[in-house]
C-alpha cells in the first residue's frame, strides 16, 4: 500500500495529516474521480510527461535491483534466468520494459500489489531481486529481516514532480513558485506540503503521495 496524506491549506502552518492507505495501482481512477488532487512525492516525471499536468520536477532517482547478499547476483547481467519482482503499475515496471536486453533475459517480471509482500517473496526465496526506486528500496531494506543489497548498476533514471489531473491546475507551476522559501529553497517548501491549490478553493486538501 502506498500513503495519501490530505493537507490542510489555511494556513500552510495549520495544516494537519492524515495517513491512510490507497492502492496505488487506482491513482489514476481517484485522480479522474476528485478523490485526490494531486499525486506526489515518488511520482515519476519522467517517461509520463504528457499523461498528467505537472509541476516542476524536484528529485532524480534511480530504479534499481535490489536482492539477498548471499544470492551471488552483482550486476544486472547475473539476473538472466532469474524472477524479478515490481510493484503493479509503477515506474519498475516501465524501467524493466524499457529496458529490451534486461527484460528479454528474465524469467520473469512478476508484479505484485505492494513491496512488502514483494520482500516477503524474496525473503522466501520466491522471487530473485525486487525492482524499486532507490528511495523505496533504502527503506524496505531497513524495515525488513534479512540481509539484502542495492546493484551498483541502476535500471534506469528519472525524476519525481507532482502530478496533476491532465487539462487541470494548470497553476501547479505558479503555486511552485509562491510557495513560502524561508530561504531554504523550492525542494523543502515542496516536501513541507505547501504547494498549494490556487483560487476560491484554496482550502481545499492536497494530498501527499508517497512510495
């Protein structure tokens, strides 16, 4: 599962949090539906730049593999014959189809609903690697048992920006640029939450999107 946080916008000091879980295979139908009105934080720019409006990209990531320490496997090259394993509908999957030589070698991509269950699989021995964004994989690899690493060599590039419905918040660029720096800087005003939504609606929730 992946967390929303719905942010209170008046003001960005008053705003408070909270975490529920949504699957982040649906995003696209909340989005379409209003339940959300934006996506964020480990959202891929990158690749998706004409499906949604789009603020500004603020991080590069990296996709990467991540496997057991005992496994022998050290590069991308040694997955040949072997099961990997990615989250439904994410940016993994469409690093590794894009990715022709890597994908033709698998055994197979397999996608599941959530990178814990993906961490159970491996741990079991189901799977052989996990594909993830680098962000995602330093996490579960510190909240799991076991002794896992990060491949040197990533799968792909890309960078994260907070995604709007497309034809919709065509401010998301202008509410970039008069979010409070407190000369810290557009990326810490970004993960402070306050890009806020312009107009009359302007306490509306934003929410948070995290993976």
């Amino acid at each position: 599962m992946t967390l929303r946080w719905p942010r209170s916008c008046a003001p960005a000091s008053a705003g408070t949090s909270k975490p529920f879980p949504i699957v982040w295979d649906s995003k696209d139908a909340e989005l379409a539906a209003g339940t959300i009105n934006c996506i964020w934080n480990g959202f891929t720019y990158t690749g998706r730049e004409n499906d949604y409006t789009w603020s500004d990209p603020y991080v590069d990531n990296s996709i990467v593999m991540v496997v057991k320490a005992d496994s022998g496997i050290s590069s991308l090259a040694d997955l040949a014959g072997k099961s990997v394993m990615a989250q439904a509908a994410s940016s993994a999957v469409d690093a590794i189809n894009a990715n022709e030589s890597l994908k033709s070698s698998l055994k197979e991509a397999v996608e599941l609903a959530d990178y814990n269950t993906g961490f159970m699989e491996l741990k079991q021995g189901s799977v052989d690697a996990i594909a993830a964004d680098l962000g995602v994989a330093k996490f579960q690899i510190a909240s799991n048992e076991g002794d896992y690493v990060i491949l040197d060599e990533p799968i792909s590039t890309e960078q994260y920006a907070i995604g709007f419905l497309k034809g919709q918040h065509r401010a998301a660029r202008r509410r970039e640029r008069r979010a409070p720096q407190n000369g810290r800087g557009r990326h810490d005003a970004l993960h402070r939450g306050e890009v806020r939504r312009s107009g009359p609606c302007d306490r509306q929730p934003l929410p948070r999107q995290v993976t």
